[in-house]
C-alpha cells in the first residue's frame, strides 16, 4: 500500500516567534529590562550595533499581525512570554505588573477569536536583568529554581484556562554554551578577557545548564499537581538538536558523531526522558559535570508531556576538536570530496540538509524499529544485499530491557522550530527579498521529510511550527540575518509575505486532514481583512517564483546510510549506561 500523502488528524501547524526578537516596546506598559536590553547596546554585541527597542514592534502591532496569520490559515502560533513584562524585577517577592498580564491575556484571545491554538514558550533567553544583577541568574541554583518556578505559576493562573500547550525552556543549550561559554549571547560570560570581564567557560555552562533542567522539572510539577487536573493541558522543553553525521566511514569519526550527539542533544534529552546523563559528558568533563540529588532526579526523569525539537542542519563530524561545548569534535560542511553537504544559508551554521531533519527525528522516536531491522556487524551497516547479519542473536536475551528502555523516547515530537536564513536577504530591497527562492527549497526538503517521516517510518509527530513568522531581530547578528517567512520593513513595519509563506501555506492545506481542516474552520473568524504591503498579495494567483516552481515540492536531497550507524551507536552507549 503506497503510503499516505496526508497529515495526521488533529496535527497543527502554524509559525513561531520570541519576544525580545519582535515584540520591541521595551520600556512600555511597566516591563522591566531583559538581560538583553543593555547588552546589545554594549558596543559589539551584535553585527550591526543595533538593538531590540523596536524590533519588530510587534508589541504594538498585535493585532494586525494576529490578522495576518488568521489570513495565512495557520492552526496554531508558538509565541513566547517575557518575563520580565510580567515580573519586571523576575523575583518570586516581586510585584506581578498587570499590565503585562493584561496585554497576553487580550493577546490570546485574539488568537482564540481567529480560530488559533496559542501555543506559549515560557522562556525564550529573556531573563529579568534583576534576577541577574541581584544573585548571578542561572548561575545560582537556590534563588534560580524558585523564581521561575513562581513565574511559571503565575502565567499557569493567569493564561492556563486557555493555553493548553506550554514550552517551559527553549534550546537551554544556547544558554548554557553562547550566554555562559562562548559569551556572544546575553549575559555575555566568558573566559575570553577580550570578550567578557567575568566568566568561567570551563565550569559555568554545565552549571547554567543543570539549573535550567530543574528548574524546567519544578516548573512542570506545578503544572501537573496544581493546574494540568482542571486545565488539562500538556508541557515539556524544547530542545535545539541538528544532527550528527560522521564525515567518513573511519571507527573514530563514527564515534566523533555519537560524541557530538551527546553534547547537543543528549545533554538535556537524557536527563529529562531517561534520568541520567550521557556517561561520555562525564567522561569528558569529570568533576566539572554536575549531578542531581535522587529527590531531584525523581522529578527531572519524565518531565516532559512530549519531545520538543528546534532542528535546523546536518553537521559532518571528525575526531579531534578541541572544543568541549562540541564534545571535542570538529563540525563541517565540507565532504571528503571537497563538496559541500548541502546550500549555504546567511547563518555560518547552518546549510540546506533536509535528511537530517527526517534522521533526526526516526532516532529520536523509533530507535527500536532501527534496532530491529538493521543491526550489523559489518564496518559500514549495508542496508541491502547479502551482507547483513543475525547480530539479534546476540541481543536476545536483553530485548525485552531494550525495548521497556526505548519506550522512553517514544513520546510525541513537536517540531517547534526550523528554518532558513537565505544569504545577503537584509541587503536587497522587499520586492527582491520575497523570492526567497533558497528558503522555499529548504522547505520543499523538510516538509517531504516530515511527511516521510510520519507516514513511511511511523514517527509520531503532532506539529511543525517553521521558524520564523517575521523577520526580526537575531539575537547577536542584529538585523543582518533573516529567518522569516514574511518579509519587514523595519523604517516602515509593513509586513510583506514571501514566497516561503505561500508554499508552506498551500502545501499544508493540501495536504491537511480534511475532517481537521473543517473542525479548525469552523472554529475561525470568517472574513480576515488581509494586512499586507502594497507589493504582495496573497489571493493572487502568482504564488512563487518561476525559478522556485521548476524544483516540485517534492524535492529532495539524496540519503545516507551513516545516519543508521549513528543512531544505533548512540542507542549501544545509552543502553550499556542504563545496564550498568
């Protein structure tokens, strides 16, 4: 039977943002400063020496934009909250601001009014400069944990009786590593004395880390005993996670690959789904790798309803890095044949690799149907032909261990980020910029991969929100980078949809569940007045661009084996620690 070309029902889709990347307005309605704010007016701190006071200035044009998604016809908006708008000062003996409160209140109903599923991200790297000025911020665990955790309770009262769908944390990783290791990111620790007059990199990203895994696990107990009974809603971490492929088939660059696996995703993904950490982190680290209290543990182990995944690219991985943040292995694009892995993008980390997208999320979901079907012996795992072999035998008599363990992983992926920022995009006017020709092909790649991913390899994946709605502020690159799907002016505002937006448009609406399709309709504003500049519009005909419709949206980059032996190394290492 030829697979199904249609979503899941009930599956959503819809666009994501963060607030201090649009919503500006940052001394308005009471909000108290992010440790942001002052960083990106620090002299280079971002790329063009500009800063978040106005970004996007969706904090004032809410509405209008809420307008332009209802006409896009997503299901749903990821959206995050700014904590130090609810809690300018962020501390649990800190005055709420009603104001704040007030204006995501009205912001959610709005959504709600549009038929919209609003799906809210607590933390999204905004900390209240207070908490950081008055006891460290991440860095103090006691002080920390309590204070999100009072936050978190105090957007559970106010939102909860109509967001049903709630991120505690996104990618703690970035964090953890470029707030607190690489120093690029706010609050800018460092090592380096030419970047950072504080910090430790060799100690502080481990510790941030572990105090953002328990304060997400605090955070979600609240959530279960105190609100999920009546509320009934579902919560988890999400977690930023591209995949690893070894650069050739030498022992040592597979392992380079698992090692590189470990730090970027089994760092958080380990202790939250299985209760442990990778045992090659402490391997590296020592000393220096925190640990939790088994009270702690009980309630880490478990603390997410499903896996939230932010995924981007597909790093080719060698032995020998010296960079700890990357599990000492080198990253690159460049294949042994001197061609690249796949499009350059605007951002140096990320080029077009859609089958790490799919690989990504197979290992994350099915790693038992892999283990099942493609175990080997065999140096380079062929996946046909008479060189497979009965190593099953060999697992026997842990099969049921193997798969009561692999069950941990199975719980329901969202896709709560994934995106493209297509090169020189801020150098070209808004009638050039909304051909964005590479990202529609990044695109047509990811979603044939989440549509393969479901429906030939079985993966439960309920969501897929791409990243981003709008252009806006990236973080330390300022305004140079572009990730949007729609188009801004920033010395205008106006809002200028790309060709990205009208293929994910048409694309999910083709292939929507239509029993869903007419339960969301149902539930939306019938007539949505269209908010669009003077140079697009979405009901016209001429959707994309000629050179963007002659690749087919089902376009696809060729697959690689090496993302099995990946997978099942990275399984062998898991299981072994779980044994012992």
């Amino acid at each position: 039977m030829a697979p199904s070309t249609k979503l899941p029902k009930d599956f959503i889709w819809g666009f994501a943002t963060a607030s201090f990347q649009i919503e500006g307005s940052v001394d308005v309605d009471g909000r108290g400063k992010s440790i942001w704010d002052d960083f990106l007016k620090l002299p280079g701190k971002s790329l063009d020496g500009k800063n978040g006071d106005v970004a996007s200035d969706s904090y004032r044009l809410w509405k209008e934009d809420i307008a332009l998604l209802a006409s896009y016809g997503v299901r749903s908006y990821r959206f995050s909250l700014a904590w130090s708008r609810i809690i300018p000062l962020g501390g649990r003996n800190d005055p709420v601001n009603p104001k704040g409160i007030e204006f995501y209140s009205k912001f959610i109903d709005e959504l709600l009014a549009h038929g919209i599923i609003p799906f809210a991200t607590l933390y999204h790297w905004d900390l209240p400069q207070g908490l950081q000025d008055r006891y460290g911020g991440w860095l103090n665990k006691e002080e920390i944990t309590l204070d999100y955790q009072n936050y978190a309770r105090v957007c559970f009262e106010a939102f909860g009786d109509r967001v049903k769908h709630w991120l505690t944390i996104n990618e703690p990783w970035c964090c953890a590593v470029l707030g607190h290791g690489r120093g690029v990111f706010a609050p800018g620790r460092s090592s380096d004395r030419n970047r950072s007059p504080e910090g430790d990199s060799s100690t502080e990203p481990w510790i941030v880390a572990h105090n953002i895994i328990l304060a997400h696990a605090k955070a979600v107990t609240v959530y279960r005993e105190q609100f999920k009974p009546t509320q009934n809603g579902l919560i988890g971490i999400t977690l930023n996670g591209d995949w690893a492929m070894p650069y050739d088939d030498s022992p040592e660059n597979i392992d380079a690959a698992q090692h590189a696996l470990d730090f970027a995703i089994g760092w958080y993904a380990d202790p939250v789904y299985l209760g442990f950490y990778p045992p090659y982190m402490r391997e590296v680290l020592g000393d220096r790798m925190p640990d939790f209290t088994p009270e702690e543990w009980s309630i880490v182990k478990g603390s997410s309803d499903f896996y939230g995944m932010n995924t981007y690219t597909t790093n080719l991985c060698r032995a020998g890095g010296d960079d700890e943040f990357q599990g000492l292995v080198d990253y690159t694009f460049t294949r042994p044949d001197g061609s690249q892995l796949g499009h350059q993008a605007q951002s140096a980390w990320l080029q077009d690799y859609p089958d790490g997208f799919r690989a990504v999320r197979l290992s994350i979901f099915s790693l038992s149907s892999i283990v099942l079907t493609c175990v080997c012996e065999a140096p380079q795992l062929p996946m046909e032909g008479s060189n497979h072999c009965n190593y099953l035998t060999i697992l026997a008599t842990v099969t049921d261990i193997v798969l009561r363990y692999l069950q941990r992983y199975k719980l329901p992926i969202y896709v709560t980020e994934n995106g493209f920022s297509v090169k020189n995009e801020s150098d070209v006017n808004a009638d050039e910029a909304v051909k964005d020709f590479d990202r529609v092909h990044y695109f047509q790649g990811t979603t044939k991969a989440l549509l393969d991913a479901i429906n030939v390899d079985g993966v439960d994946i309920r969501a897929y929100f791409p990243w981003s709605f709008l252009d806006n502020l990236e973080w330390a690159d300022g305004y140079t980078t572009r990730f949007g799907v729609t188009y801004v002016d920033f010395e205008t505002q106006k809002r200028y949809p790309k060709d990205s937006a009208r293929f994910l448009i048409k694309w999910f609406k083709e292939r929507e569940d239509p029993e869903t399709a007419a339960k969301w309709d149902a539930k939306a504003t019938k007539t949505v007045p269209p908010v669009f500049g003077d140079r697009t519009n979405l009901a016209n005909g001429a959707a994309s661009s000629k050179a963007a419709s002659k690749l087919g949206s089902e376009a696809v980059l060729p697959a690689t084996r090496w993302g099995v032996r990946t997978t099942f190394m990275k399984f062998l290492a898991a299981l072994l620690a779980f044994i012992r």
